[in-house]
C-alpha cells in the first residue's frame, strides 16, 4: 500500500488526490517530512459533513423566516477571532456578542431576504477539530413592499470550529458576485457602475453590518469591519473569490476565511 500511495502521489496534484481520497492519508511533496495530522475514520467524517451542512441550512432557515438575531447559537461565541463578514461586519468576542445582545433588526411584513446554500465543497481538518467551506447563495433581496427588490448572487467562505462537541461557525466571508434590481439587467448594472467608479470597490454592498463597517476604515463603528477591495461582475474581468478548500490537517491562520481588520 505504501508503494502504491507513493507512486501516487508522485504522478502528481491529480493522482495524489485520488490517493487521498481513497486512504484518507495526507499527501505530501517528495523529500519532506509528513506533518503530524491524525486520520478520521470515514464515518466520522460523514458525521461531520452532514452536521456542517445542516448548520448552513439553519443559517439559511433561521436568518429568512426567524430573523438574524436567531442565529448568536450558530457561532463560536466562545472561540477567539470569531467573525461575520457579509461583506462587512462584526470581528471578534466582544463585537459579536453585542451584534446577538443588540440585533437591531427591521422585521416588518414585506422584508424578504433570502440565503440559499448550494454548491457546497467541505474539507474536515485531520485532526477533526476545525473544517472549511464554501457556498453559492442566490436569493431575492425585499426591503419592503414599496422596494423595488433585487437578486442577489454571492460566495459564502466559512471556517468551522468545535466547540463543545458541536460545530460552530468561526470564521464567515461573503464574496458578492453581483446584486441587480429585478428590472435590471445585470449587464447594464455593471454599466452603471462603471460610470459611478473607476474601479471595483466596497461601494454598492448592501447590507446593515456593511453600512455599520464602514464604505472605509474611518467610518467602521469600533469592532467591525470592510474589506478594502471585492470584486463584482463587472463585464470586463474575470471572476473572482475565495478559494475551494482542499485537504488539509490543522487549521492555519493564513488560510483563514476573513479578509479584514476590525477598526479600533
């Protein structure tokens, strides 16, 4: 099995992830010490796939028909660097806690805004204590009757964590790919853009943690966060994202799905 594992492996990324795939076993570059990385046993890993997935869908659930405020018992309140970044929003313990203490929520008849979860690729961490995903999310975005509504179409970027036992979520990003009314093509949504701005940048998020992040670092309320940059369909570049995660065994900092700083 060894020989086979390393023949594998040296056929290259393709085959050694086949290799993977069928052990369960890292797969490391020719001449390098393996990490220490433990192995779960495959129904393990099932278990966890299926509880994760049910996570994003209580994420989903929860979020349209009970309100955000519903969703403080899906994060790691307990685990530092928590964040919610939807493309902006709250980072770390404190401003987490008080963004569930606080929801601030506008709940009246004729709001719909949906998060639907698809697409979904999950790697668990070897060592079984953290894991990564990824989503498409389309939905309608309602802001009240008299709204004119949108589509919305975004990535979610998540890291798992356990706490207690039970999954949570740690780390969430939102990668937007476009947002255009109903009545408008998203085509001509780009046109418009591009005639508001020269580049694409954080202005046309929508969103009550994004407003409260901040169009820049200066106007961020203390706690939360805007990347400076993301990219939305633009008619002239490719898209962009985050990346799909791969097999790994523990988690590492420089691969975590948030990329902003809170402001101070």
């Amino acid at each position: 099995m060894k020989a086979w594992f390393g023949r594998m492996a040296a056929m290259g990324p393709a085959a050694g992830a086949v290799a993977l795939a069928l052990t369960g076993a890292p797969v490391m570059a020719a001449g390098k010490a393996p990490a220490p990385c433990g192995v779960m046993p495959a129904a393990d890993k099932v278990v966890a796939l299926n509880e994760i997935q049910n996570l994003m869908g209580r994420y989903d659930h929860q979020g349209t028909l009970r309100g955000e405020g519903t969703l403080a018992d899906l994060f790691a309140l307990n685990t530092e660097g928590v964040s919610w970044l939807t493309p902006g929003g709250p980072v770390g313990l404190e401003a987490m806690r008080a963004r569930f203490a606080d929801p601030d929520e506008d709940r009246r008849p004729g709001i719909l805004h949906m998060h639907s979860m698809f697409s979904p690729v999950i790697e668990v961490a070897g060592d079984g204590q953290t894991a990564k995903g990824v989503w498409d999310s389309f939905g309608p975005s309602i802001n009240g009757p008299d709204d004119i509504g949108a589509w919305l179409w975004v990535k979610y970027a998540v890291d798992f964590v356990k706490e207690q036992g039970k999954w949570k979520i740690w780390h969430l990003q939102v990668f937007p790919v476009f947002n255009t009314k109903f009545s408008t093509p998203i085509t001509q949504t780009a046109r418009d853009m591009a005639a508001r701005q020269p580049a694409p940048e954080v202005a046309g998020v929508s969103g009550r943690d994004s407003a409260r992040a901040g169009a820049n670092p200066m106007q961020a309320r203390p706690g939360y966060a805007m990347p400076a940059k993301l990219w939305r369909y633009d008619g002239k570049s490719t898209p962009q994202g985050p990346f799909i995660p791969v097999a790994y065994c523990h988690f590492d900092a420089a691969t975590a799905y948030t990329i902003a700083a809170p402001a101070k």
